[in-house]
C-alpha cells in the first residue's frame, strides 16, 4: 500500500513539474530580456554607442520587437539605433583622422578602411570598437587608443623590418633547406615541397651549434611565420632575383596545410607549396 502510494506521489509530481515548465521557461525569457535591457541602458550611461550598437542588431533585440508587452520598444529601439549611428560615424571619422596623425608623425604608410588597417607587407589590423579591442598580426591589444595602436605597430615593424637584411644570403639558405628535403625525399630538382616543411626546415637552420648540444629553449632563435611572409616580401622586393646557380623560387597558392604569406606580386595568399627552378 505504502508503494503504491509513492507512485501515486511521484507520479503527481512529475505532473506538477511539467504543468509549471512553461511558466518557468516564460519566466526565463522575460528574464533574460529585463537584463538586455539593463544592459542597453548601462551602456547608454557609459555613452558607449558601439556596444549599442552591438546590442540592438542581436537576435534578443529583434525577440523584444515581436513581444506585444513590450511593443513601446520599437520607437526606442529605432531611435536610438538613429542616434547609435550618428555617434558611431562622427566617432570613426575622429579616429580615423587622430590614428593617420599619429601614423605620418612616425613616418609610417598607414592605409585605414575602418575596420582594418596596414602598415607595409605583412603588418595588418583590425579594430574590435565594440570590444575596445585591436588584432595588430597575432597580437591583441586591449585597446583602440590611437596612441597605444601606433606604438604597438612601430614595435611589429621594428621587429619585422628594422634588422639587417640579406636578400642573396636569405634566398641561397631557403635552396640549401629546399633541396635537403628534396634529398631526403628521393626526389629531384624541380618538384615542389610542402611550403610549411620548408619554413620549419629553414628554422631550425637559423640554430646555433650551441642549441644543438642540449636543445635548450633559451638558445633558440625564434623565427615567426610572419618575418618568414616579410622576408619573402623584401626578396622579390630587391635587385636579387635568383639563388645560386641561377634558381628561381616559386610559390604555389591553394588550401589545406598552408602559410599565410606574401607572394611576388605582394598580395597575401595561403601557399601551400614551393619550389625551386632554373632559370
């Protein structure tokens, strides 16, 4: 009798459970759009109009449009966006002029179409204003102050181009590593190599003897697969055009297994390939 009865209950209160589930789940909508609108009007307090902006283009925000209690939205919704758009364009044409500023005052070749920027072959960014963030190649700055974005570029550039270059020595390195792997390969002159293979070949023979005796990582010279895209740039750039023996490196262009590099024509490609032939 006692089990009986505690089928009965357990069953009661399953069908309780489901009977309160749409409540619960209604309950949880409304929630979760109370706290989109909390969160619209925080950022409109901080005068933040990207994150507005962010905001009222996000599903949620078109979910509140179609709800009948909060059908007074719509006006606020597209004033705002009217007054989001205005603060967003005046903002990005003062930005847009400080960063040039900045830009020529440090004697750098800056290129912006907001989002994105450039400085020469191989340094590239993009500005994340709703995140108050920006992508300069792999680094992330936790900012978008023009000043901190132009110190941030000058330290890529130097380290990308402000060292010694030997076009002759770089592409003469890049054939003895090609035709190791030939030769490692059972393969002869003029096939082509995976083009990661010979980056990662011709890393390892940047390595001093020293690093070679115990493979210690504070004697490893690192050698970043964007100074590999701007080293690439500045050869085809010089008066160099072969390595030894008069052999002309081409790069093959595909998807896959690739490296995001600089090809002869300074366009930036996925390659996939390469090879050496003569002329």
């Amino acid at each position: 009798m006692q089990q009986l009865e505690s089928n009965e209950l357990e069953v009661a209160k399953n069908q309780l459970q489901e009977i309160i589930k749409p409540f619960q789940q209604e309950q949880n909508r409304r929630q979760k759009k109370s706290d989109f609108l909390k969160k619209c009007i925080r950022s409109m307090e901080k005068n933040d109009f990207f994150q507005v902006d962010e905001l009222l283009k996000s599903k949620l925000a078109w979910d509140i449009l179609e709800d009948s209690y909060l059908a007074e939205c719509n006006s606020i919704f597209n004033e705002l966006r009217k007054f989001a758009d205005e603060q967003i364009h005046q903002y990005r044409v003062e930005f847009k002029e400080a960063l040039l500023q900045l830009a020529d005052a440090a004697e750098l070749p800056l290129q912006v179409d907001i989002p994105r920027f450039s400085v020469l072959k191989g340094i590239e960014g993009k500005l994340d204003f709703a995140n108050r963030s920006t992508t300069i190649n792999q680094v992330i700055l936790k900012s978008i102050d023009p000043k901190r974005i132009i110190s941030m570029v000058i330290k890529i550039k130097c380290k990308l181009y402000d060292r010694i270059f030997e076009p002759q020595k770089f592409i003469d390195s890049l054939f003895q590593c090609y035709k190791k792997i030939l030769k490692e390969a059972s393969q002869g002159e003029g096939n082509i190599v995976p083009i990661r293979q010979l980056y990662a070949e011709y890393v390892w023979s940047l390595q001093s003897k020293a690093f070679f005796q115990n493979m210690d990582k504070g004697k490893f010279k690192g050698y970043a697969i964007d100074q590999f895209a701007v080293d690439l740039w500045r050869f085809f750039e010089s008066g160099v055009s072969s390595a030894e023996g008069g052999y002309r490196i081409r790069l093959n262009s595909g998807r896959g297994s690739s490296l995001w590099l600089i090809d002869q024509e300074g366009e930036k490609r996925q390659i996939t390939h390469a090879l050496f032939v003569k002329n």
